[in-house]
C-alpha cells in the first residue's frame, strides 16, 4: 500500500504514521525527520535546509524532489511506504507525479487529517519527542505525558522539544502549511484519493478510523 499523509503541523500526522507503519510493515517516510537527520549529519541538503526550516518555512522544492527519488527506489519501499509531510505544495505533488510513475508506482490513499486551528497550536507547543534518535518516541505534555516528567517511557533517554515547535516559529509554519499546502486537499480530492478524518480527538479513536480508511482489520 502507498499511503500519503496531509495535516497541518500538530495535526498527529507523525504519531499515528508510525502506528501505522508498525502495524503495515511499511517504511514511514517524514520529511521533517529527514531533513532533521540531513541537518544533525551536516550533509549538503542539510547545511541547505537548516536556514529554511529555522524560519519555518519550506525548503526548496528541488532539496526534498531529489530526497525521495532516492527514498522511494530503495529496497525496503518495494511493498509500499507512508509518505509525511512530502508532498508540501503543488510542484512538488506534481514531481511525485512524475516519480511514482517513473517507479510504476501509484498512490493507494491520501489521508487528510483535519484538526481545528486552536487546538494545532496547544498540541505544537506541548510536543516532545526523545532525544535518543533510534526511539524518537513522541510525547506531550498534557496529552501524553510520560510516565516520570522529562524522560522517555521506552528508553529512559531526555525528552527534548523541537527548535521549531517554539512558539514564535508555529504561526509562520501554520501559515505556510494555508497557503501552500492545503491546496493539495483539492488536488488529492479531484483524483478521488482523498479521505479525510478527524484529528480532534484521542490518538485511539483516530487510529481506529484510519484503519478503517485504509480498509486494514482494526
Ligand atoms: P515537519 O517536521 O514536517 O513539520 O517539517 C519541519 C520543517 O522541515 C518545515 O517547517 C519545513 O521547513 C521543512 N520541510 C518538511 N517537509 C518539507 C517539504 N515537503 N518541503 C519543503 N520543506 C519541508
């Protein structure tokens, strides 16, 4: 199954991407993730696409086109992949196009999940993740606080929070995710592989309704 994954920052599209690449068996591909690992590694993408994700706004088109040509061709996409946070707006959602045809490849599914704007910005500013980069577990601190107050449940290693989980640094990304990204909702819709569920509620729910959306036994 290719799944691809749309949702504003803070929307849960990273938590409930894994759950459900743990539960399919499927590589979850998080541009975010990626470009975090460019940047930590000191690569040439990633020396390039710190200065824009430090602003909060999107890295060029042609950094994240050429990240996953790479990505997809790899072995381990062979029996499909979960695509987060790529495509991004819609030249790049045009590449993947060309890509997934290049590849003899399609997308099974685009699940769009929808959260309302006041509960995106407590959910950003409330995220954790741990600092051991094989765990990454994510927390939050009132929605999925751990069990002793700054450390991993799993693997005992400090929780940290994202550079641009900040405050300051969250309008201008939900800003950019409006202008640019949302417009990929009618572009997924107009090709019939859009289905949207709602993010509002707990992780457990919305778990149970993609499973349904992506017709996998709960
Ligand atoms: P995320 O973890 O998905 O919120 O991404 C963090 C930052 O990485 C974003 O604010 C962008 O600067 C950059 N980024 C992630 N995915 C993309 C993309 N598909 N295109 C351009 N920039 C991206």
């Amino acid at each position: 199954m290719q799944i691809l994954f749309l949702g504003a920052p803070g929307a849960g599209k990273g938590t409930q991407c894994k759950r459900l690449s743990a539960r399919l068996k499927a590589p979850h591909l998080s541009s975010g993730d990626l470009l975090r690992e460019a940047v930590k590694c000191g690569s040439a993408a990633g020396i390039r696409a710190k200065e824009f994700m430090d602003r909060g706004v999107l890295v060029p088109d042609e950094v994240l086109i050429a990240m996953f040509r790479e990505k997809l061709q790899a072995p381990e996409c062979g029996k499909g992949f979960i695509l987060d946070g790529f495509p991004r707006n819609l030249a790049q959602a045009e590449s993947l196009d060309a890509l997934l045809l290049d590849i003899n490849k399609n997308l099974t599914v685009v699940i769009n999940l929808q959260v309302d704007d006041d509960l995106l910005m407590e959910r950003i500013c409330g995220r954790r993740v741990c600092a051991n980069k094989s765990c990454a577990m994510p927390f939050h601190v009132k929605f999925a606080p751990p069990k002793k107050e700054g450390f991993c449940d799993a693997c005992l290693a400090e929780l940290m929070t994202r550079s641009d989980d900040k405050a300051e640094l969250v309008s201008a990304r939900l800003q950019t995710y409006n202008e640019q990204t949302a417009p990929l909702i009618d572009y997924y819709q107009t090709r019939g592989l859009l289905k949207t569920i709602d993010g509002n509620g707990d992780q457990e729910a919305i778990f149970a309704e993609l499973l349904k959306a992506v017709q996998v036994p709960a």
